[in-house]
C-alpha cells in the first residue's frame, strides 16, 4: 500500500472527550474512528490489526474442535425469560429496541440461551456429544460510564466459545484442551510471556473457579498475586486463605502485580441447558443433563491491549504477527534515482508476499519517521542515498535505536 | 470435515411459521437457524457459503480500488439529524434504542452519515481525492413484515460501498469501474449469464438513474424489461417512453422477465457530503463540493438467492466456487476394506487442499445420497465395492444424473 493513498492521516489530537491511552494512540495513527463513548468505528489500519487478531483466534479455535458459527444480534425475549436474564433488573447492561408492532427485542450482550436453543435440534443423543462452537461478533452492553476506549466497549469485538459435554469428565477433558488453545493465542499474540492463567470468582452457580487470562502490564487495572515459578495467579478479588488451600498456592510465593485480562473461561454446569430444557439421552435411554463451559476472548480489546501495552512516547508497536504492514518503506528525499529504487523494493517485497506500506511522500524525513514510529510497523526500511551507492538498505526495528546496513538479501532474510 | 462431527443435522420439517422457500431449505439442509421473523443464524455450513461470497465480494472491491473499514451498528443521533433522517416519519424502518442516561441511539440500517461524518476529518484538499471505501457488515431494518427469509431480513449483512469524487466525471469513471466489479462478482458466484445491469429509480436528489443488478429466475419478485442483445433492462418500475427514449432502449427489442434484485449502485450527487459540512479545497483554494456514489451488494440475500435459484426438488446445489465443501465422499458400504480406502482418498483430497466433506455414517446409501443432494455438494464420489475392484471411484455431478467411474488421478483432474 502506498502512504498517499491511505485515507487515514495521522493526527497530533484527539477527540477531548478520549481519556483512554489505547483509544488515543489509535485514533492519533488513524486506526480507528470514535463513533461516540464506547463505540468505535475501525479505519482500515484498525481492521486490518483486527482481522489478523480475528484470524489467530479463529485458528487456535478450530485446532481445539471448535466449530465456528455466527448467531444474530436482534434477540427474542422467551429465550431469556426462561433463564431469568431479560429483566433489567437482574441484568443491568441490556440494550433493547422494538418492533413496529411493539415487540421487545434485545441487542445480543452474550450467547448462551441462542446458542443453547439452536443447538437442542440437534443434541438429542450421547452419540451428538461433545460439541464446541464458537462465534466471532460485535456484542453490545449498555455501560453506564464507557472511558477505558477498546478495553471496555459499549459495542465490542468478542469471541465466543461454548461447549457441551455429557459428564463433567468429559467437561473438564475439553476445558483444559481450550485453556491450552489460549496459550497458543496469547503465544502468538505476542503476549505469551506476560499473561498467566489466573483463578478468579466462579460465579454463583458453580463451586468451581473461573479462569481468568491476564497479562502482567503496567496498563492494567487487575490485580493479580502470581506464582512465578508456576506460572498461575489468583485474582486480587478472591485472595484469601481458604481459596490459596484450595489451589495448593502458598501466599510466600506470591508477587503482587498489575494485569489486564486478555480472555476468560466458565464452567457453567447444567444452569443455561437445563433452563432451555436441553437434555441428552444417555446408552441406556436416560435423560441426562448437559455440561457447559463457556470461555471468551475480547477481540477489539485485545486490539487495545496490545496498542497499549506495547507502545511508547513515540506510538504504536506491533508484534509483527498483527501489524497492518511488516515493512515501512521509504526513500530518503524525492530524487529520481532514490525512488526508482525503492519502488522496485517495494515491488520485489510485495511479490514476496511481504505487507509493505511504501511511504511516497515527498516530505521531510524526520516527519517521515515520525510517522513509522506512531504508525507501529515492525521493520523500518530506507532507501538512503550515502549507503544506497553500495547497495545496502537503512533497516531498523520499531522496537530498536540502533541503524543496520542491509543488502537485499540480508533484508529479505531477516523480515521474512 | 468429517459428516458425524457435523453439529447440525438435515431435517425434513422447518418452523412452520417459515413461509420462504429460500430459508426452507437453508434450515432443512442445517444451514441457518431461524431466530424470529427476518432474523437468521448461520450454522457452520452456512457461514462458510457466507465466508466464501464475502471473500469473493472483498476481493472484486478491492480491484477496483475499494479500502475497507468498519462502522459501529449503534448510531449517535446528531449526525442523522443534519441529513433529516433521524425521524421515524421520515425513515420508517429505525431500530432505536438508549443508553442508560436515556440518549437515544439508532441501530445501524445504513452507512451514508457516519462513513461521510468519519471521512471528513481526513478529506480536506483536492489531493485527498478520490476516495473509495466499503464494508461488509450486519444492517438493521425494522421492516413490518418480513416473510422472505434471507431475501429481505431485518438483520442482514451487506456490503456497502461509498465513492467521493472531486467531480463530476471523476465520479462517472469511479462508478463505471464498480460497475465492473460487479460484473466480475455474479460472475464468480455463478450468476454472471442471467445478471443484468438494470436501470432504475435514482430517488429523490438526483436526476439521474440508478442501476440495480438483477439475476433473471423464476424466484424474483421484480420484473424487468430485458434488451438480451444489449445486455442492459429497464425496471418495470419506470418503463415509461420517455425514459426508454432517454436510455436509447426500444420497447419492440424488450423482454419482460421475472428478476431478483442481486446489487444495486446510486448517485448520490453531494447531498450528504453538503448536509454534514464536508468539502474539499481545490487548487485554486476554492471549497468545493464532493461527490458521492454508493454501491450494495446484499452478502446474506445473495446467499438465498443462489440457495434458491439453483435448488431443485432434491435440495441445495451450490455453484463450485461458493459451496461449503466441494466434494462429498463416501463408501457405499461399512466394510473395512472400503472404508480404509475412502479414508484414505479423504486424507489425499484434504492434503490437495480440497474441501471435503465425508460421510463416515453407516447408514443407507439412499439416505446418503438424499443428505449429499440436499446440502447440495458439487462432487460426489462414491468407493463402490462393484467398481473399486478396478481402481476406479463412482463419480456424480450434483447437476447431473449420470454416473462416471474414474481412477484417482481422472477424479482429482475433474474436481481441481
């Protein structure tokens, strides 16, 4: 992509309402576009981050056995009715709208009594067990106060996953298979190193923990004590001494440190399945009750996250598995020869199959660099005319002050 | 994929309030699954067909220099003032909704005001253009009834498309580019030998046509004036002299046919760039008016369209490059020596890249061959213990009745 065709500019201001880091550095690098508090509409910088979150997510889903569905927005109320979730009373963060003839409808905040009712046409025998799908989709949760940008959205990006079992062996066989699917999510995501499995509240209808993924970062807004050694923490809010006997975790072996949670994971027993009347038959002809787990992962929050977590006083920085282009490239000053060259670099790494933005410009460079810098992209690539003469390249990482001289082979190797 | 693993399950009955035959038989085969009326989740198979004709719209709008982005469904009210669509008498199909504090919000139902709204802050000067950007993202139409099934829902997914040209016959090439684009699109869908270019309507601010696309088949409910030589039809909406006279069209080399309206592309003229205050500067450093063109394509309708226009009395049968899998595989019988080699084929095809969908059920062959039809699989291949004796697979276009034998080279030859 050449920089002169982007529709997005960089900006040095932001709306004065945006107090969110995330959402600030976004909106400065032209990745996104506030809508209003909480609801942001992704430019296509923004999408492209989004779509290589999305895929990662969706592949890591599917080698676990997930089987990836879309359900709708629009909700009918009876679903709900049925497992006491559409009183605003009992759930507080509802959006709901009408039809012309006065029926309420909902506006999907999360999935489980759809996803329950579209499946029991289809669960009806041990033999259609275990089942695991999972949806990638905007949810919308009315937040009375939405200032944290993508880390807390009135309209946000949101994997979905759901499974079904028949005993609660079998439960926990898939829940561990899906806990290590998020490991390779966060490994890939660039986040691996950071972010623990962390016990957390349970919710009140089962006596099991919940599972939290959180990622050690001065951003965050958890607290999280952590086993470093390992490698499992324990949410601030359940940190007491009968909840550490139970996890065989020992408080002196406990740091205490800020996170921000990148996923969770639920064991939802029998409640949403039996509410909706979805039963399985057992061999012998029994109906038996069917377990649920439920595990989700924020994707645009995750897109937040890692704007966040990974920047500096200068912007954005990709991990280079999720940057919109792996390459910036550019000429030095706009002389004939210079860029001649660097559109025949440009042309060669596209070829390659390689996500280069071309910076075409003719601007100052320091301006130039600026951009690459709030921008994010991994590897910065210049056509230089001192070293140019030699036939070297001006290579430096977001991530690095440091200057190298590449031949093209040296460059191709080492971004490829 | 492996047919037990299926979590949907063919059926032979649907809601009995489902009237449309589209949606009939996407719920029969296990595609969708009805919510309400107008409101449809895709099961896995049918979010791959969804996939597959979203792909194939990305990338026909990317040719034609389309950048794709975002928008959020829930909507500011401000913005829809200024164009004087916000009021329900003026725009009949809102879904509204509140935050918390009461601030009235809409629900998506269309892109023109906050796509203008969010480009504004980068379209300034006469460098700045032009501009072509889309989406493919759910709408939301209150419509009173809604009894089409996926032809008319109230949440569907569409692709939206906006121009902005800096004149008047730099919006005539953008939109003549698109209109190609669309072309190559029903092309690959399937559709390209009975889709017409069809003028239309152009609504109440400009002077000139619209143009919608229009699949000719027994399942539309409009109905077009076709010139077959010239490739180009008429709306029976505005079939008057006066406008055959203006588009060179004679009504002696006119068909009238019934058609279903696949894609439709307006003129726009400045009206929503003037209403939200954004213009350009020219070289001369005067404010200017930009102009704007918008194009759809309704992802989710197509989806029944072709579930539709190509099904028989037997079910679905899918165009090659949209279909969930292109081959059904299956042993005619479950004998171990005919099921090793079906897994096996299974396994090649699958390392070949070709999607398979393997029917390891034991159970009739006719009851097989009913499910293969009605999910509407292009290929299906047969190990048959009469024919396999000589090394050569039973093979069946979905299309056709005839049966082939073909070695495994001959089958791979046919469906790659």
């Amino acid at each position: 992509m050449k920089f002169s065709k982007l529709i997005s500019k960089t900006s040095k201001t932001v709306p004065s309402d945006e107090t969110a880091i995330n959402a600030q550095l976004l909106i400065k690098a032209g990745y996104i576009h506030k809508e209003m508090a909480g609801v942001y509409a992704y430019l296509p910088l923004g999408l492209i981050v989004l779509e290589h979150i999305k895929q990662i997510v969706r592949e890591e889903m599917n080698k676990v056995g997930g089987q990836e569905l879309l359900m709708s927005t629009l909700q009918p109320k009876d679903i709900w009715l049925k497992t006491d979730r559409w009183d605003d009373k009992k759930v507080d963060n509802w959006f709901k709208t009408k039809l012309v003839n006065g029926t309420e409808l909902g506006v999907g905040l999360t999935h489980e009594e759809p996803i329950v009712d579209a499946l029991g046409d289809f669960i009806k025998s041990y033999k259609d067990l275990p089942v695991i799908v999972y949806q990638i989709q905007n949810k919308f949760r009315n937040e009375l106060r939405a200032k944290s940008g993508l880390l807390r959205g009135r309209e946000f990006l949101m994997k979905d996953m759901y499974s079904f079992a028949s005993n609660q062996q079998e439960h926990q066989e898939i829940y561990n298979l899906i806990l290590k699917g998020y490991y390779a999510v966060y490994e890939r995501l660039g986040l691996g190193d950071n972010t623990y499995r962390t016990y957390a509240d349970g919710g009140i209808f089962t006596d099991r923990f919940s599972d939290e993924f959180q990622t050690v970062s001065e951003i965050g807004e958890d607290v999280i004590y952590l086993d470093k050694v390992k490698k499992i923490a324990i949410n601030q809010e359940i940190f007491k001494k009968e909840n550490l006997q139970k996890l065989g975790l020992n408080s002196a072996d406990l740091v205490k440190v800020k996170a921000v949670e990148v996923g969770n994971t639920f064991h939802l027993e029998s409640k949403y399945t039996d509410a909706l009347d979805v039963y399985y038959t057992n061999k012998d002809g029994q109906r038996q009750s069917i377990i649920m787990g439920c595990y989700g992962i924020g994707i645009s929050r995750l897109l937040g996250v890692i704007a966040e977590h990974f920047s500096d006083e200068k912007g954005l920085n990709w991990p280079v598995e999720i940057a919109p282009y792996k390459v910036y490239l550019t000429f030095i000053k706009e002389e004939p020869k210079l860029v001649k060259i660097a559109d025949k670099l440009y042309q060669d790494l596209t070829l390659l199959g390689i996500a280069v933005i071309y910076d075409d410009r003719n601007v100052r460079p320091a301006d130039k660099f600026a951009d690459a810098d709030l921008l994010g992209i991994p590897f910065r690539v210049v056509v230089n005319d001192q070293t140019i003469k030699d036939q070297l390249y001006e290579f430096k990482l977001r991530s690095s002050p440091h200057l190298k001289y590449l031949s093209q082979t040296e460059l191709i190797k080492m971004i490829q």
